[in-house]
C-alpha cells in the first residue's frame, strides 16, 4: 500500500504558533503588526469581526487580539461566534479600545468570553508582554507529536501503516478502482455505519446532486493526474460537507490502482461562509433583503421584463414622523416598530416581488409581472392599509404611516439606480403633500428635484461665504402707532438683485441638516445688532427671531440663545423668541420643558402662525408663552370673508383670555387695521405699515416717531408728520 510522504507530514507537523490581529482601521493593524512581529509566532491579520470568522476556520490562534467598535460585526458579537465553535471555545481573546469601556462594557466583554481588556494608546513593551504569555502558554500545552516522518521507514508492516492512515486526516478511505471500499478509519464509520465497508461503494454515501461529479473522479480519474481535490455533501447521520484530497495510486500500466482518499468535514466552515454571504446581502434586524440583493434582483427583473415587455414597479417607501418613536419610546422601540413594518410589507405582497430595507426607515418594494399600473395603486394602498394598523410596542399603541413614491419600469427609468432614484423622488412628494398617500413619479418631479439640490449646493456656498443678511419688519402699537418692536427675517439677496424667498429656502435647509448654522448665525446677527442700537439710544426696542422646528427640537437651544446675549452684553428681555405652531406642538412634553428654560433666561416667547397648526388648549395653557401671532393667511380677507373674521376674533378672544399679547401679522391695508383695532388686537405687522427693511432703515424708522393709525376714511399716509 502506497501512502504519500508529503500526507504523512502534513498529518505530523503541528502548525506554527499564531496570533490573529482583528481590526477595522488599517492604519491600527500596521501598528500592531509592527509591534507585534519580532514574537515567536506569525502574525494573522481580519479587517472585520466576518473575516476574523474566516479566518479561524482554516487556522488555529494561540490569542486574537480584536477592537471592539467595528463596522458590521462588532467585537462582542465576533466573540460570541468564535465561543460557540467548539474548536475555538478555548481561545484566549483579548479586546482592545481607544474608548473607555463603562463597567457595563467590560462586564459585557467578560461574558462574552474576553480573557483581557487593553486600552489603547498602550506602551508596546505592555503590550508585547501580554501577548508573551499567552504564546508561552500555547507553547506548554502543545501536543506532543505521534510520529516521526521516518515512521514508515523504521515499520514498514499493514498495521503501522493502517494507524498512520487512521492518523492522517479526519476521515481516511482506501478505496478500489470504481469506488469499492478497502479500508475505513474509525471517523467513517461511526458517522456511516453499514453504509461504508466491504461490499459497498463510496458513491452511496455521496448526496445525489453531487454524484456526478464524485463519480468522475472514481470511475473516470483524470489521466496523467495524481492529486486531485473537491468538495461535495455526504449523507451520514445528517448531511454534512466534505473537503477531500485524492491521491491516485497507478499501476505500471498507468491504470488506477488504489485511490486514497482523505477528508476533513468542512460544514462549519460551509455554514460560516452562508451566514457571513447571508448576511452580506440581508437586513440585519429585519432579515429583508438590503440595498446590494434589491439591486441584483431588480437588474435581473428589468433585464427579463425587457424581453418579455413586462412591467416592473418600484415603491420606495418612508414612515412618517418614525424619529418621534426613537426619541420617545428609544430606539429598542423604533427596531421593533420596523421589525413589524417588514413583517406586514412581506405579507402585503406576492412571492415572486422582493421586500428590501435599504436604510434607516426606509423601504423598497419591487413588483415584478405587472400587466396595468391600477395593479401597482391596489398594491400601494394594501402596503398603506397594512402599515398603519396599531401595534404594540412596549405597552404604547403606537400608529404609523408611510409615504410610497412609484416608479416604473421602462417609462420611469431603464436600469435599477433610475428606477429607485425616481421612486424616492415621487415619495418625497407624497410625504410633503402630507404622507399617508402613494404618488407616481413624473418628469416634472425630476426638474423639481434638479432644482431643489442646486439649491441645497447654493446654500452650504451660501453658508460659507456669508451671503445671507438680515432685514427687519417693525411691530406696531395698535393704539398707538408707536413702534414696540422689530421682527428679524433672513434674506438671500442674488447677483442679479433678486432674492431667495426664506419659503423656499429654509424648508431645504432643513431637510439638508443647514439650518443649524443658518439658525446660529441668525441669531448672533441678531444680538450684535441689538447691542448696536442699544449705543445708539434704543435700548429698549427688541427684535424678535424665528427659531425652526428643527432647531427648536435640539436640547441645547436654550443655552445657545443664552450664550448670544451674552456675549452681546444685551438684556436677555430684548430678544425675543418666535417659533411656529407646529414646530411646537410637534411634542408637547419636550417643548413645554424648553420653553420653561427659554422663559427663565428672562426671553419674550411667541408662538408665530397661530391657528394654522393643531394646537391643544389643554397644552397652550401650559406653555409659557406671551405672544399669539395671527397667520397672515387669516389677516388677509378678515373685512370681507365672514369665516376669517369669526377666526381673528376667536383668536383675539383666546389671547385675551389666556393673558396674552396678541399680534396680526401680513397686515396690508386700511380696513385691515381699522377691523383689527376696533376687536382689540394688541400689535399690528405688515407692508401697511412698512415692508422689512435694512438695520440702517430701521433704525431711521425709529428715529422718524410712531405710525398714524386711521380706523376711518381712506387712507392716504400712515406715517406721523406726512413722511
């Protein structure tokens, strides 16, 4: 019998000492090998916790040494796989961070199976030193080695050589040509049992969908060859995946002889490479296919629909208001809440259509065989229907619902990035239009689209090189004309002379994450100009500034607001706050907190566009607020629109009789005034009086005395002294 040399050795032979290196950052994992390399044992390097896994399936470490923050699989996840593989259960694993773990994150750490915690930046002699031990360690428990490589020279007989081969891999065959058995190692038989010896052939051990190929090598063995290796399923007490080397043993003739056969059971490793390709292509917490699967699919289906001149639709999908749940509830509760949307999007469609989640909030289904697009509207408000169903979430009846923009193939886009960037464009007017509704994409949407990311592109220009200014709009004293205030309004003038409307602008700002700066720089150009007139004699004369939603909902307004006026050095009083209806009725609880710390600076607060939101008297007397703005939208046709006008007073009556102050703003004529001054409005604001203008015409505003206020006759010139 005739057993390769090289197999012998192989089998013999322990493998060098390693350690694995288990870091995303490469710049970190150069610093650790350099470290690390002058130590009795080669260095391994995973730039992620997949790759670790990888790793460990072809090779043995005396110690990992892994980062805990990574992208993907983190480090604590990493070292519970590595754990649950009974090869690896014993590996020491050593965590390193550049974060200070909380004790949570080390107890975290330990139960998971961490031997030690490093904290990074760590002297190397340290470091060396810790690894020193766990290689010494490996060092005095190293098995001793069976046998000698001259083994087969000093005994040559049968039984030397069956314990050699017994020894050699985890599964040894010595079969006949055309697979009969010769010989089986112990590893055989107790997984096949009667199924492998004498009278038998290897074939029958082989899963049928792979027989084909086992039987090309044992019945028809590649001429000339004397190695060979494949990978195939074998059936035993379950079905498992074999790895073998094959070499052939000639006759003089060149026929096959013998055929040695030697196996390792790679299914853990199978197993590991599906869950880390699972994974690569699926939704961690929902399951769903991700961006890159969605993709594929949809190349494939508009590829086949192309030829078939099928339909194909796409629906992307957002939810409505979801940040709310993360910031009420946490965000275990929002995971949840998109756990339940993905079961209900799976169960709203047929088998052959995918359901993807390609980010935070946001869905994607495809619809593929589509023969009208009244087939894809009766699938979108299914989809709206089934997701704005109550569910239970941690004891809260939570309602949400999304907004579905379509796109369809071929009209809407010929290939997959088309189709989905459509879709997201038509689903963003769905949820401006208010959500809750599908709307199909057209080429109008696109130039709208075009037209709003110049604009955001502009901005952060904008931004940069200061172009926005500040003009402001006086607020008059109905009795008396007198100006007691001025209302601050963003402009973004053109090269051209013209300006950007803040109504178109804003809003983008907003959804772009740039009203933050926009909203700073607003509010310190306030102060300072504030503290200008305060030189110039006008100290008591404030100047109202729009807070957005966005920023109102920030936990810091407060303190910036305070930090404006004081490194002005103004009076906190003349700074006022305006904020919009909905902005703070967005979340009661939240808001009546900041208000109350926004008030205690000693600030006027004033809730701007009133009756044009939802607001709640149960909530509007709680709030700490001074000033009611009418909408202008109101203010408008209060002289000839009887419903306007039963509205301004309902509304000058609730002011009244919450104790506030209350302002018409967009006030544009004579009637106007003489209506709002007879019912008791407090302040009046618009272009009857004057349009906003620059701090240097407001201040000559100012200096110029109060407006004249005419309740009868016609109106001719509403400022003191005919000016």
């Amino acid at each position: 019998m005739f057993i390769p040399q090289a197999r012998i050795a192989a089998a013999a032979n322990q493998a060098e000492l390693a350690i694995l290196l288990v870091n995303d950052d490469p710049g970190a994992l150069f610093a650790l090998r350099s470290v690390l390399g002058d130590l009795d044992a080669d260095i391994v390097t995973a730039s992620s916790g997949e790759q670790a896994l990888l790793r460990l399936l072809k090779q043995d470490f005396c110690v990992i040494l892994m980062d805990v923050k990574m992208a993907g699989l983190d480090g604590f996840e990493t070292a519970r796989l590595v754990r649950a593989r009974p090869r690896s259960r014993a590996t020491p694993i050593v965590f390193l961070t550049s974060h200070r773990a909380s004790d949570i994150d080390r107890s975290r750490g330990f139960e998971v199976g961490a031997s030690d915690y490093v904290f990074m930046p760590v002297a190397p002699e340290v470091l060396k030193a810790k690894v020193q031990v766990f290689i010494d360690g490996a060092h005095n428990h190293r098995p001793m080695r069976a046998l000698g490589t001259g083994a087969l020279d000093d005994a040559p007989d049968a039984g030397i050589e069956r314990l050699i081969l017994e020894h050699a891999g985890d599964y040894v065959a010595l079969l006949a040509p055309f697979g009969a058995w010769l010989y089986t190692s112990p590893s055989y038989r107790a997984e096949f049992g009667a199924g492998v010896g004498p009278g038998a052939r290897y074939l029958e051990i082989v899963h049928v969908d792979d027989r084909e190929r086992v039987r090309a090598l044992v019945e028809h063995p590649p001429a000339g060859e004397s190695h060979c290796r494949l990978q195939y399923r074998v059936l035993g007490r379950s079905e498992r995946h074999f790895e073998s080397d094959a070499s052939l043993i000639r006759a003089p003739d060149g026929a096959l002889a013998q055929l040695v056969l030697i196996s390792r059971d790679i299914t853990e490793r199978k197993e590991m490479e599906a869950y880390v390709l699972h994974q690569s292509f699926h939704d961690s917490l929902t399951g769903l296919p991700n961006r890159l699967l969605l993709l594929d699919r949809l190349g494939q289906a508009t590829v086949q629909r192309e030829r078939q001149r099928a339909q194909v639709a796409v629906l992307f999908l957002d939810l409505d208001h979801f940040k709310e749940v993360n910031d009420t509830l946490g965000h275990a509760a929002g995971d949840r809440l998109l756990q339940v949307v993905a079961e209900r999007l799976a169960a709203s469609v047929r088998e052959g259509d995918t359901v993807a989640r390609v980010g935070g909030d946001e869905f994607v289904v495809m619809l593929v065989e589509l023969h009208q697009l009244a087939d894809a509207a009766l699938v979108a408000e299914k989809i709206i229907a089934a997701v704005s169903e109550a569910c239970q979430i941690e004891g809260s009846e939570l309602h949400i619902t999304p907004s579905i923009g379509m796109a369809i193939f071929p009209g809407d886009g010929a290939d997959p990035d088309a189709l989905l960037r459509n879709a997201d464009i038509a689903m963003y007017h769905a949820k401006r239009d208010g959500g809750a509704h599908y709307c199909f994409f057209t080429p109008e949407m696109q130039e709208v689209a075009s037209r709003r990311l110049a604009l955001g592109s502009a901005l952060q220009r904008a931004i940069r090189d200061g172009e926005f200014v500040m003009h402001y709009q006086p607020k008059v004293r109905a009795a008396s004309g007198a100006i007691i205030g001025f209302e601050a309004l963003i402009r973004w003038p053109q090269a051209d002379g013209a300006s950007i409307s803040p109504s178109l602008f804003i809003p983008i700002a907003e959804e772009t994450g740039r009203i933050d700066p926009i909203g700073a720089w607003a509010i310190g150009q306030v102060a300072a100009e504030l503290q200008r007139w305060n030189g110039l004699g006008f100290a008591d004369i404030p100047i109202a500034v729009n807070v957005s939603a966005l920023q109102f909902r920030r936990e810091d307004v407060a303190r910036c607001l305070g930090d404006a006026v004081d490194a002005a050095l103004i009076q906190p009083a003349m700074l006022e706050v305006e904020l919009t209806e909905s902005g703070v009725m967005n979340n009661p609880a939240q808001a009546i907190e900041t208000l109350h710390q926004i008030h205690d600076l000693g600030m006027t607060i004033a809730i701007d566009d009133f009756g044009t939101g939802y607001s709640s008297l149960a909530y509007m007397k709680r709030f700490p607020i001074d000033k009611l703005k009418i909408d202008a939208s109101f203010v408008r046709d209060i002289a000839t629109d009887p419903s306007d006008a039963a509205i301004v007073l309902a509304i000058i009556g609730l002011a009244h009789v919450l104790d506030l102050i209350v302002i018409a703003e967009g006030v544009e004529t004579q009637e106007q005034v003489a209506f709002l001054v007879a019912h008791g409005c407090d302040e009046l604001q618009g272009n009857y009086f004057s349009a906003a203008v620059s701090n240097d015409d407001a201040v000559s505003l100012l200096r110029r005395g109060p407006f004249r206020i005419e309740t009868t006759g016609e109106h001719h010139d509403n400022r003191a002294g005919g000016a």
